[in-house]
C-alpha cells in the first residue's frame, strides 16, 4: 500500500523460433508503484454534542470531543486528547444559586467522613454535623423515578495491626451504613459516628467504598465517591493505586477537603486524584471554623459542583410559573385509564409543544427527546385541577397520575399545562 513496491506484467510466447529465426524480445516488465510513505496522519470525527454542565449554578463546565475516526499510520501524527484539536471546554451555568438545590440524578453514592488523629475531636464534630447537612440535599426520588442512594464510611481509624504469621496490616475503614434511599437512617448513622483517631487510611477507605458499590451498585446509576477529611492522608503509593482501580472502573471521585488555603503536595495530590476535569471535581473548604459557620452554604456549593443534575425547587417553581407548564413524570407517560393520546404534533420544543396542546384543548402532553427529531404527543388529562397544579408545584417526589398510572418509557417526559391558562 506505501513505502515503494514493484508491478509486473508478463507475455507468454506463442509462437517459437525456427530455421534460425530470432527470439522474442523480454517476456517481463516491472515498474515501481505506491511509493508515496506510509506515514499516515489520523482522521478525527466531527465534534461531539457539548456535555451536560457540570454544575447546575455558580458556574461549571462543558466540553465537547472529537475522537479519532482512523488510527495513525508509521510515523503519522494525531493530536493528543486533551489537545484543542480534540477537545474544547467552556463555562456554563454561571448564574447564581440560589441557595436549596437538591441533587436528583441517578447515583449510587459513597460518603467517606474523616475522624482521624489529625482531624481531631472537635474537627470531627464539625465535619460530622456537614455530612449530615449534605445528607439532608440528596433526594432519594424525583419525578417519580428512583434519584441517589447514598451509603456512609468512616476512616482516619487506621492502626498496624499484628496477623497471626507475624505480619502487619492496616485496619480496614468502618462500614458505617451500606448504600439505601432511607436518608432518615442515614442521618440517624451519621450522628452516631464516633471520633476514632487513628491515622488516615484513606486507601481502605477507597477500597470499601469500592466494595459497597461493586455489592449493592444498581447497574444504571452512576457510581461516585465523596471524600470529607482534612486534606491528609497515608501511604501515599498505595492510596494511588487504588484511586486509579477505581477510575478504570468509571467511578467518579470528588474530593472536599477541608484545610486552610494554600495547602502543599497533599492538597495537589488529592486534586489530582479527583476525577477528570479536577474544577469540577475538587472544593476546598478554607478550614473547620468557617466550616462550622457555613454549613448550608458549603453543602450547596458542593451538590451543585458534584451532582451531574441538581436543581433549585424554588427557582423550578418560578419557571414553571412563567412558562406555565410543568414537568410531573421523568421518564414515563400515562397510561389510557389516565389519559387519552389524543395526537402527535409536528414541533420541535418544549414550548411548541406546550401551546400546542393549548390549541388542542389537551390538558398535558408527552415529550420525546429522540437524537434526531423530538417527539410530541398530545394528552387529555381530566385529573388536571388547579389543585393537582399547586400540590405538584409543591412536592414533585412521585406525582400521582390521575384516575390511572403510569407506564416508563426512558426517553419520555410528561408535562401538564397550568388549568389557570386553558
């Protein structure tokens, strides 16, 4: 294919010499052909769709990639994949939160409390009571369909311990509540926890947090890791390894230390074992005291900064006023005994598809987000009041269907229009 090879043809004799006649001339020619290199550069695809923001206020990130489409030849060139060639970021969300954003995606996550000598006793008071303030902003259920079950470890309990062969280990960190959607039990776990001051084994922090999720992990969640300590750790090469065990298997760490600004090699090495891009990835809290004082405002700013979809109640609510019309079912659309699919309308948003509905007298409608074109579906819901409305505005956990249920489809969403507007 490159590089200089030969072609040849040949001729075969048809007739041979006689009675002193003269030989035919050369039965083969060659040339040289594909002499160009065969140093290919590589091809890339176009680029991808921007990310989802990484954080829901306050400003986060969005990136879009092009991966490689044919592979380098030889000595070929390709750009790297954090080059500019191939991936591009840029803010997002940079509004202001608003205060009571609540994380709602579908995650399996596991929050490690530091209680180790460093930390001190009075330091894990403090980190203690903001696991329990950060506890209280994840929502175990949204828009009817299953949100974050958050699980709990405890470290900073490490010691040498003799084995029977004469051997030494470190003591594992405590499993202190395995994942579940019970967050009142987990507050309740949470405020029993004792200061241990051990030294911080992080890494047997990581490798429970590793076997929580491999054990009771639900297949389409993501998996994370939450780490709250005070930006110490030991065994820094084994701690290594197993964040980079962790990574392979697509579990995201987050990593909040709480430690004074500046902080050394062990705050860079905590950033730099935070997933990829670290921005979003890793928050430091400037010490226990502001800490202590703070606790509501650092809990925010972590579920905005850490949770893929968190949202403001209260700013849905002035949206959905605005717009009148409301989000109820994520993932599912009712079934005949609660509405009747009246038609498909031809729209391309939200908001065509919203005031088509109000043309067509139909109380909500199904939205179908596919890749290539949306879908609208136009629904009779009588069980629309004013009151639905309101109760739903108020408290949107699991929205019943009115007078039936029902049915999941993952790429629809159901919307009911404000009765105030029809």
């Amino acid at each position: 294919d490159c590089g200089g090879g030969v072609q040849v043809k040949t001729r075969s004799v048809l007739t041979k010499p006689r009675s002193g006649g003269l030989g035919c001339d050369a039965h083969q020619e060659a040339r040289p052909c594909n002499t160009g290199s065969c140093d290919y550069d590589c091809k890339l695809e176009d680029w991808s769709k921007w990310s989802t923001c990484s954080a829901a206020c306050g400003g986060g990130m969005t990136s879009r990639t092009r991966p490689v489409l044919v592979p380098i030849r030889g000595r070929g060139r390709c750009p790297k994949t954090d080059s500019g060639e191939r991936m591009e970021e840029q803010r997002c969300n940079t509004h202001d939160c608003i205060g009571d954003e609540l994380c709602s995606a579908e995650q399996d996550l596991v929050m490690l409390v530091d209680s180790s000598n460093s930390l001190g006793q009075d330091g894990f008071v403090t980190l203690r009571s903001f696991a329990t303030a950060l506890s209280g902003r994840y929502a175990t259920r949204y828009l009817g369909q299953s949100a974050v079950r958050l699980g709990i470890g405890l470290f900073g309990n490490g010691r040498l311990v003799s084995m029977p062969d004469g051997t030494t280990t470190i003591s594992p960190a405590i499993a202190v509540q395995g994942l579940t959607d019970d967050m009142v039990l987990v507050r309740k776990e949470i405020a029993a926890m004792q200061w241990q001051g051990g030294f911080t084994n992080l890494a047997q922090a990581m490798a429970l947090a590793d076997q929580m999720l491999t054990q009771d992990g639900r297949q389409k969640a993501r998996s994370a890791i939450l780490v709250l300590s005070d930006g110490r750790f030991s065994f820094k090469h084994q701690t290594a390894e197993k964040v980079q065990e962790l990574k392979d298997k697509n579990v995201a760490i987050f990593m909040a230390p709480v430690a004074e600004f500046g902080g050394g090699q062990e705050l860079r090495d905590l950033r730099r074992w935070a997933s990829f891009p670290w921005q979003t990835s890793f928050q430091q809290i400037p010490g226990l005291e502001v800490l202590k004082h703070n606790e509501e405002v650092f809990a925010q700013k972590l579920v905005t900064k850490f949770c893929p979809d968190s949202f403001s109640p209260s700013l849905q609510r002035s949206k959905d006023n605005q717009k009148q019309y409301m989000r109820v079912r994520r993932g599912g659309w009712p079934n005949e005994k609660c509405a009747k699919r009246l038609q498909h309308a031809s729209t391309g948003t939200r908001d065509d598809c919203a005031a088509a509905a109000r043309a067509a007298n139909a109380q909500a409608f199904g939205f179908l987000a596919e890749p290539r074109r949306s879908q609208c579906l136009l629904l009779r819901m009588d069980g629309v009041s004013r009151e639905f409305w309101d109760a739903a505005a108020q408290n949107r956990t699991d929205v019943a269907c009115p007078k039936g249920d029902w049915e999941d489809n993952e790429l629809a969403d159901t919307y009911i229009i404000n009765p105030r507007t029809m």
